[in-house]
C-alpha cells in the first residue's frame, strides 16, 4: 500500500540523487529504505528506480510518484503545522455571543489587539439578545458569552472583567444635569430612550424606577447607541447607558451623565463559559486582555 514515507523517500532520493544521501536526510539506515521501496515495488508491479552509476534515476512509475509526492508533502506539513497550532492554542476560531447592546463597544476595545497578537484565529461575534446566549453556549454554537447580567445555572461559570457605572444621560439643558443624582420622580416627565430589550431586563427600570413606584412620560427603543445619544443630545429624551460610553460621547455632543440615585448603579461585565472546559491559549489571552481595557475607556 502507497503511504506517505514511501513518497517522502522518492523526494528525497530526487532531491539527494543517491540511497545514502536520501538516507541520511531522512534519518533511516539504507537498508530501511531499500527494504521499504521494495515492498512498494512488489505492491505496484513496477520499479520506482533505477542505478545510474552512483546515482538513481527515476522511473516512469518513480517520476509518477514524485509527481504525486511534489502536491502531497507540502499539504501534509501544512496540516500538522495547523494542527500543532491548534494545539498550542495559536490557531483556531472564537466564537462570541453578545447580550448586551452597548458591550459592543467595549469589546472593539479587545478584538483589535487580540487578532493583531492572533492572526490566525477568527472572531465571530454574534449578537445574543436576538437569539438566546445561555442556550447558544451550553449547545456548543458559542464559546463565550459577553453579559452584564449573567444567569448563573448549572454547567456555566462566569468571570467580572470590567466594572463601570450605569447612568442617566441628559441633555445640558435638562434640569437635573448640574444634581449630584437623579432620583425617580425627577423623570416622570422625560421621554425614557432604551434599546428594544423588555423593561424587566432593562436596569434604569428593574433597579430605579419599579422599586420606587416611578413611571416616565413615554418610553420608546432605538437600536442604535450613536443615534440614541443624538436623540438625547437634541433634548428628545434621556437615557440609561454605561457611564464610560457616555464619556466617550461628551466632547461631541451636548449630553451629561448623571448618578442613578444617590447610591448609584455599579455593573460587570461578565464573560460566560461552559465550567469545566479547558480553554486554549487564545481563549485565556482574550480573557487577559478583556481584563485590562479599564485604561482604555
């Protein structure tokens, strides 16, 4: 049967021209060699090889198999190359659920250097709000899942990487933009601008408004957080939005964050896994540097 080592001998004897030469590159005894090509020859009926003097010279069935060997070879130390990537964590695909609007822009703040220190891993993010992140991930179609509000079960873990603050963003013309904080009662005449996530899974309602029996004038959802800022900017409406975002939209628009109460509202973000799993190296280095995106907020 033709098997690889047969056509790395034919290579070498084409490239060495001689048995001891090709023996020697190959790290075998003559005899091995001579041994395994004839069994090959006794299998295909025909001689690989013939003496020219020193040298060996190719049959037509020998320059056959070097034909073969020239496109197979490569392909096979091409796929162990990838293999042992894979294995040392090098290479590969992370694939990311998100259930957080906002996060997103958060996580732009990671992927740029992960696939600079990672070129050959790929990155999928996908957005789980529209498709369910804790089923997504216990059925293997994720391998991570990016959350401020983790649902902690059985068979999952999840690890804080980055903390922040959840505001109120109000235009400069609103009248709670120089309070220390905002309290309940103040927005029962403001237009609540949210993205299109029901109320209950929504902070500034679950954690401020409900518990405190406070309502708004309207509520209304816009997907977009640059467009949503815009909207409050123009004193359309206010919003609730991680602190560090809002920050990062001050200089261009007429928008201020504004406490959530005199306590305020503290979040996570939280990277979800399956437990128990050992991660390859990529994995853990995205972890470390979702870790250290603090300075870059």
């Amino acid at each position: 049967m033709l098997e690889r080592h047969h056509l790395a001998i034919i290579h070498a004897v084409d490239k060495h021209g001689t048995l001891t030469e090709a023996a020697n590159a190959l790290h075998l005894t003559q005899s091995a060699l001579s041994h395994g090509i004839k069994k090959l020859e006794v299998h295909l009926g025909a001689p690989v090889w013939q003496k020219d003097g020193r040298r060996l010279r190719l049959t037509q069935a020998g320059q056959g198999l070097l034909n073969l060997a020239n496109r197979v070879l490569p392909q096979f130390e091409h796929s162990e190359q990838v293999i042992q990537q894979i294995a040392q964590g090098l290479r590969g695909a992370l694939r990311i659920g998100m259930e957080c609007h906002p996060c997103y822009q958060w996580l732009l703040k990671v992927v740029s250097p992960f696939l600079q220190q990672f070129p050959d891993v790929d990155v999928d993010v996908r957005q789980a709000f529209q498709f369910g992140g804790l089923g997504a991930l216990l059925g293997y179609d994720i391998d991570m899942l990016i959350t401020p509000d983790p649902l902690f079960q059985k068979g999952l873990e999840y690890l804080p990487v980055f903390e922040y603050e959840h505001v109120l963003v109000v235009p400069r013309s609103h009248f709670v933009a120089e309070k220390a904080f905002v309290q309940p009662q103040d927005l029962r005449h403001d237009v609540l601008i949210t993205y299109p996530v029901e109320s209950s899974r929504l902070d500034v309602f679950s954690q401020f408004l409900t518990p405190a029996g406070a309502s708004v004038k309207r509520h209304r959802t816009i997907e977009t957080t640059e467009i949503m800022l815009q909207m409050v900017s123009a004193g359309r409406g206010v919003a609730a939005l991680p602190k560090w975002l809002v920050e990062q939209h001050q200089k261009d628009l007429a928008i201020v964050p504004v406490r959530l109460g005199k306590k305020g509202i503290f979040k996570n973000i939280h990277l979800g896994f399956r437990a128990g799993e050992t991660r390859p190296e990529y994995q853990n280095a995205f972890i470390e540097m979702a870790k250290q995106t603090d300075h870059l907020m």
